[in-house]
C-alpha cells in the first residue's frame, strides 16, 4: 500500500516544475531508504531530466552508497537495475550509476581483501554473475580514477578477480577506456600503449558519452608526451561536435587548446563550458566544477597575457638587435676607413723613409765624390813638374771623372730604390 502511495506521487508530479520533481523525488528516496525498501517501480528510460522514477531511483542508491559505500552495495544496485531499467537503457544508466557514485564515495577505497571477499560472494552467489561483476568493477574502477590512482587502476583491471569474473564484458568500449585511462597516467606504461587501447575504444561502434568523458580524462592527465596537447584538442573537438552542450568536454577542448597555446580559441571554450554547466546534479558539484573551470580560465589568461608580454619582448629584442647590426655596420665602415687611412699612412712614411735614405746616399755619394776630387785635385796641384795648363787639363779631366761617378752613384741609387708596382 505504502509502494503504491509513493508511485502515485512519482508519476502524479508535474515535469515542469523541475523544483517540485526533485523535492518529490527526494522525499520518496528517502522513506524508502529509511524503511529498508527498495524501489519496486520499472523504469523505462534514460531521462535523468524529466522521469521522476529515474530520477528517485537514482536518489535512492545515491543513499544506499552513502551509507554503505562497497563493493556489496554495488552488487545489490546491479542486481536492482538488471530487474527494473529497461534493456534499451540499461548501459546509460549502468554506466552513469557506477561511475557517478564511485565520484561521490571515492574517499573509501577498498582493500584488497574486502574486494577479494566480495568478489567470491559475488560470483559464488548471482546468477548474474558477470553483469554484476562489471557493474562493481566499474564502481570501484571509478573510485580509482576519481583518485588519480593509474598504477592501481591498472593492476586492479588487469588481475583482480572481481574485474576477472566481469567475463566477456571486459571487451566492452567503456573497460578500454578505463585501461587508456590507468596507462596514460602510468609512468610504467608507453604512451604509444595507451594511445592504441585510447583509438580502439574511441573507434569502438558502442562508444557512448562515459566512454568518450574517460577517454578524454586520460589524455589530459597524462604523462608528458610528443604531441600531447594535440591530441587532446583534436579528440575534444570531435566530442564537441557529437555533444555541443556537454560542459565537460568544453573544458577538455579548452585544455588542450590551453596547452597547444591558441590561448584565444580556449578562453572562448572554457566560456562556453561555464555557460552549460548545470546548477545542481546529485553526483557532482556545481561549485567545485565551477571552481576548476574558473581556475582554468585563469590558466588561460594568464597564458595569453604570457604571450603577449612574449611578443613584446621578442619585438623589443628584435629592434635591440636591428639596431645593434646597424651600428656594427656603421662601426665596421668606421674601421675599414681608418684601416685604409693607416694603411696609406704607413705607405707614404715607408716612401718618405724611403726617399729619405736615397736623398741620404746621393749626398754620401757627391759627398765622397767632392773630399776625392779635393784631394786628387790639390795632390795634381802641389805635386809633379806639369805645366799650368797640363794641370787644369788633369784637375777638369779628375772632376769630370768624378761627376761622372757621382751620377752613375745617383742613378743607380734611383734606380734600386725606386718604386714598383
């Protein structure tokens, strides 16, 4: 009687009123909760907006793993949806289920141990055995991820007898995605590894919104590598255009923008995904989602103001170095003209040296020339028993002979010295 009752104010509510569906829906999630019932309605679709069952049913296991936030808990809400969503909406919820609370609960990770014990109750106990198992793998695969925990995610996907028993829902686009998420965080792994398991779940025909979330949430977390950043602007743009109004992958776009510098195409991003972000949303906040976007705006502020003090700089240098060449320039001309003054200075003392020397000889050589025919002279004058007229005839022919050898000693003194060519 008491499940019919809230039924009737579930389906009686007004869609419209977007306040009155979650105060309805609240109010019934939390008499179940406090009664120990579960929700016994069907539901029979996707729409966390508008469906009040959706909507309480969600709120209702939101407080089962607030209270009790295990791997047990996640068995009995896959179990729940596998009786009461229907089969064509199955995969959305499932995925925003595990993945949403995981979020909220992820400060309660748990050991090894406890997932070991649940793992054998789970696959020893269900029938369902390996939808179940997924669905708890994906639940504290979640918690690993909300937690930045690579390596862990990694081995507890690879190994753990709870992601084991998932069976042939291992293959799933959304168990990839996780796996591309555990390797590009891991410093163990290569990032041409996780790119490979990225591109096969991206590729994957059954790739759905979560799948597409984790995949970007990945490339920006991940290790440093070779074209990083253009890989997660180019993913991000794809996702963009498949889901125009979804917040989040505005903010990756704007991200990978953000690290290729088109500092302007990521300022208008990151608006974009401020204007799309939801004011309420029971697994997640508004205020710490708008807190991360604001400090990425930020970010990017502060990035393109960093790229135009940049410029300026570079233009300043560029100047201080134009005008530096010019000056160099001006001061090589400045050398190669007093270099070829010194040079001609050099030149014209070499010739004055020069012609100083051969004036030095030439007087030398008349010098020389004038004391022998002095003495000649006076020895023909005082000397001998020649005549008046024999002696002059002997003093001119002495003269003349030393004329003749002072200016054979001129001339070929002009002659060595003179200059060439």
């Amino acid at each position: 009687m008491e499940s019919a009752a809230h039924l009737a104010r579930l389906d009686q509510v007004s869609t419209s009123d977007s306040r009155e569906v979650d105060r309805v829906c609240e109010e019934v999630a939390t008499a179940l909760f406090e009664a120990g019932t579960e929700p016994s309605f069907d539901v029979t679709s996707a729409d966390f907006g508008g469906d009040a069952r959706l909507i309480c049913a969600d709120r209702y296991w939101r407080l089962r793993f607030l209270d009790r936030p295990n791997i047990r808990t996640a068995a009995a809400c896959s179990a729940w949806l596998i009786r009461h969503i229907a089969r064509e909406h199955r995969t959305e919820v499932q995925e925003k289920w595990s993945l949403g609370y995981a979020f909220i609960t992820r400060d309660s990770v748990e050991s090894a141990l406890e997932l070991s014990r649940a793992a054998e109750e789970i696959v020893g106990t269900d029938t369902s055995a390996g939808d179940t198992a997924h669905f708890a793998t994906l639940y504290h695969a979640g918690k690993l991820r909300a937690n930045l925990c690579f390596d862990e995610l990694h081995q507890f996907l690879d190994s753990s007898l709870l992601a084991l028993a998932a069976g042939v829902h291992r293959q799933a686009p959304l168990f990839t995605a996780l796996r591309s998420f555990a390797a590009f965080g891991s410093r163990a792994i290569t990032a041409e590894h996780a790119i490979g398991l990225l591109d096969h779940a991206w590729s994957s025909p059954e790739r759905t919104r979560h799948v597409v979330d984790i995949c970007l949430n990945g490339i920006q977390f991940a290790t440093p590598f070779d074209g990083h950043g253009e890989l997660l602007r180019d993913r991000a743009a794809e996702a963009v255009r498949d889901h125009p109004h979804d917040h989040m992958f505005h903010f990756r776009l704007a991200s990978g923008q953000h690290m290729v510098r088109a500092n302007d195409a990521a300022l208008d991003s990151i608006d974009t995904a401020l204007r799309h972000l939801p004011a309420s949303g029971s697994r997640g906040s508004h205020k710490l989602l708008q807190e991360q976007f604001i400090a990425k705006r930020d970010a990017i502020l502060e990035g393109r103001l960093r790229a135009e003090l940049d410029t300026e700089h570079a233009r300043v240098l560029a100047g201080q170095e134009r005008r530096h060449n010019q000056r160099w320039e001006q001061l090589s001309s400045e050398l190669d003209r007093r270099s070829e003054e010194l040079e001609k200075a050099q030149r014209e003392s070499q010739e004055t040296a020069r012609a100083n020397h051969v004036r030095s000889v030439e007087l030398v050589a008349v010098f020389t020339s004038a004391i022998a025919f002095a003495v000649g002279s006076l020895q023909v004058s005082l000397t001998g028993s020649f005549t008046l007229k024999d002696r002059l005839a002997l003093i001119g022919a002495w003269g003349a002979f030393h004329v003749l050898f002072t200016l054979l000693v001129v001339g070929g003194t002009w002659y060595i010295t003179r200059p060439r060519r």
